[in-house]
C-alpha cells in the first residue's frame, strides 16, 4: 500500500470513530473563529470540502446557507445523508480534484482540518480556486505546522506539561501517531510551504488567524488554556480575485 492509500484507507477503517470522537475542540473552540472568518453565510452557496460526517455543513445550513459537502469515505457520506437537511447536498469526491463540482459554482468554501490528510494537496487548492466564483472566499483551517512537525509532542514532568517540543520542522513529510489504537499518518508542511502553494493558486491571503479561546470558551472548558501555550491550529483567509 502506498502512502497515498494508506492516508485513504486509515479513514475508512476508522470512521465510526470518529463519528463518536469528542468534538469539543471544534465545537468549543473552531466554529465560532470559522464561522467569524465565513461571515453571513445566510443565502451563499458554500462547499466543505472534505466535510466527513457533516457536522460543520448541518451548522451552516441551520445559519441558511445551501450547503454542499465533498468527502471519499462512504461511512462517512452516509451518516452525513442520514442526518441531512433540505439545504444540505452530500456528493462523493476526492478533495484533490473535485470532478464532480462545475466551475465558479461556490460563493464560499471551506477546509477543515483537511489538508493534513491530503498527499497532493497543492491540486486541492487549485480544485477550491476553481468552483468559486471570483470573489469568493475560501477558509482553511489546519493542524498548525508548530504541531505537525512532531505529532503529540508534549514534553512531561510527570503529569505537569512543560513545553512543547518543535523538531524536525523544515523535514517535510508524513508523520506518524497513534490514534484509535494504530498508527496514523498525517502530512506536516512548513508554513511557508503553505502560504506559497495558496499565492501559486492564484488566491489572495487576506488574513491568517491562530485560534485562542474567549474568555467564556475558557470558562466552559478549563482545558482549553493550553490554546495560549502553543499554536494548536492555523486558519488562512483566502479569496479568488473578483477578475
């Protein structure tokens, strides 16, 4: 199996897994900095593109948006269609080409927490410029390459957490860590790595954000406070050019 395949079927084995994973990181912490970077998404036309189970497109329908969602983990697709409303379209496709969306079809995309999972993941960004429309805003929300570079790397005295090591970091590449009791691959990319496949895309970097939590997100998740040690993620405000 090659690394390509590996990344593919590492989903598939484990998507009830992740369908009952905790998403309080997202939930208590994400949403809230994705939807900020989104802006009014009531009437827009919106694509997130490796949208897995559906929880983020069942948000942005519920906030009026059409919502279309693209993922290559049957499971997952399912369980989206199974809980799907009247403004939700759930399509099977690979995030690195998007065959089966037209041309400028989308006021807004959205990746999240996608890339890590992508080997080809400078064609991704070249699908996303592709079925918006120009002027239209692309988020990304990534594991932080501070984090990707070495995976769970929390260094310990005991149960105390000391600081966060950071090795490794230009060496591009997988890196493996256990998740849900094997060995799971996810890609680390440098920042700069990042920032240039977005240019040589054609999108325009209009910000770039590295979530903390409100004082009331802290308040109802105390664990949170290690947000402000160490960049956990990264979220690039992206835009096709209105021409």
């Amino acid at each position: 199996m090659n690394l390509e395949q590996h990344l593919r079927a590492q989903w598939n084995r484990h998507a009830q897994d992740w369908i009952q994973e905790d998403q309080a990181l997202r939930t208590g912490l994400l949403d809230a900095w994705m939807l900020d970077a989104l802006g009014d998404v009531a009437g827009r036309h919106v694509v997130d593109i490796g949208c897995g189970e559906g929880r983020f497109c069942r948000l942005l329908a519920g906030l009026g948006a059409e919502a279309t969602g693209v993922d290559l983990t049957p499971a997952l697709l399912a369980r989206a269609r199974s809980l799907a409303g009247e403004r939700e379209t759930y399509l099977e496709g690979n995030a690195e080409d998007l065959t089966s969306l037209g041309d400028a079809q989308f006021d807004l995309a959205v990746s999240y927490i996608v890339l890590v999972d992508l080997l080809e993941f400078h064609q991704s960004l070249e699908a996303a410029y592709r079925v918006l429309r120009p002027g239209g805003r692309f988020v990304v929300c990534n594991v932080h390459p501070m984090r990707t570079a070495v995976p769970y790397g929390w260094i310990r005295q005991g149960n105390t957490k000391l600081f966060y090591a950071l090795d490794t970091y230009t060496d591009e590449g997988p890196r493996e860590f256990e998740w849900w009791g094997e060995t799971f691959v996810n890609m680390h990319r440098s920042l700069s790595t990042h920032v240039s496949a977005f240019l040589d895309a054609g999108f325009v970097l209009e910000g770039l954000r590295e979530p903390t939590p409100s004082a009331a997100q802290l308040a109802a998740d105390p664990d949170l406070a290690d947000e402000f040690r160490v960049p956990n993620f990264i979220i690039f405000v992206l835009s096709r050019p209105a021409s």
